[in-house]
C-alpha cells in the first residue's frame, strides 16, 4: 500500500461516523493515529481537500472546508 492510499484509508476511517469534519479535525485525527505522508500538516491541508472532493467526499458547507462521507444523508448532518 502506497503512503497516499495510507492516508486515505484513515481518512475513510474517521469519515464513516457519517459526521462532518473539517479538515483541521481531519489533520489532527491523522495525527493522533500515526500522522499523513505529506512534508508538512501544511502541505497536508492544502492538498487534501482537493482529493477528498474528486473522492465524492461531500463538502458540508457553502465554505470553507467541512466534508462529509459520500453516503452521509444531508438531512442527518442538521
């Protein structure tokens, strides 16, 4: 398993709760359960959100950074 599929398989991890998370929550979650592969937490949060959008992670919020698992109903996020 490549580092990236790593860091997605974690990510898949926290986002089945079916909540939504900011990506500050993502990075910090991550960090706690063995870190990302990327250089930096800041090269991180740059470059996720872009994965997790062409993944079908559903961004939550009409800003900012908030996503939320493909199959998490709207309605259950109110």
């Amino acid at each position: 398993m490549t580092p990236f599929k790593r860091t997605m398989a974690a990510i898949e991890q926290l986002m089945a709760d079916g909540k939504e998370h900011h990506i500050d929550h993502i990075l910090e979650w991550l960090n706690t359960r063995g870190g990302h592969h990327y250089a930096t937490d800041r090269s991180a949060k740059s470059a996720l959100p872009a994965h997790l959008d062409r993944l079908g992670y559903r961004r939550t919020r009409d800003y900012g950074p908030w996503f939320a698992h493909p199959e998490t109903k709207k309605e259950a996020l109110a």
